[in-house]
C-alpha cells in the first residue's frame, strides 16, 4: 500500500497512525471529524420535515361529521371542508 493513499476524501487531511477513519461503500476513506460533520447534516436535513398540523376541537368536530356521512368524501366535499376547516387539502384527505 502507499502511505500518500491514506487520505481523507474531504478534507485531503493525511491520516496518521491511531487516526480513526470510516471506510465508505466505494472503498475511499474519511477521517472520523468529515464523517461525524457529514452524519450531522444529514441528520437535520432528515429531522427538517413539516411540522404536525395542531387540529382543534372545532376542527375535529367538522371533519368528524362529515366523514361520518361520508367515509370517502368526493374531492369536491373535501375541497369545501378545507375551506371550512381553514386546513390544507393533504391534512383532509389523510
């Protein structure tokens, strides 16, 4: 092996003896400090979701009703209960 090829693929930091480093799918290597940088971003990209829509009582009442009338309400009735409702068409349909 060549000592030149054991380098980080992000920061091209040479990697010592005792350096812990990450072998990825492709075979390259990348020094603990990338590889935990790189985990935490792609965490909070994945923790970066739409909130939950917070349904009041009213809210709940009305869509309860009508799905109580109708359990697969045409997209007319949900387009009038989004309305109603002030929610968004996803959160009347779900």
């Amino acid at each position: 092996y060549h000592l030149h090829c054991f380098a980080c693929i992000i920061c091209s930091r040479q990697l010592a003896t005792g350096d812990e480093f990450y072998l990825m799918e492709d075979g390259r290597l990348v020094c603990k400090e990338d590889y935990e940088t790189a985990k935490q971003n792609d965490d909070s990209e994945a923790g970066a979701k739409r909130p939950r829509t917070t349904i009041t009582a009213k809210q709940l009442e009305t869509l309860k009703n009508a799905y109580k009338n109708s359990p697969k309400p045409a997209r007319h009735v949900r387009e009038q209960l989004s309305s109603e409702t002030g929610l968004d068409m996803r959160v009347v349909q779900v």
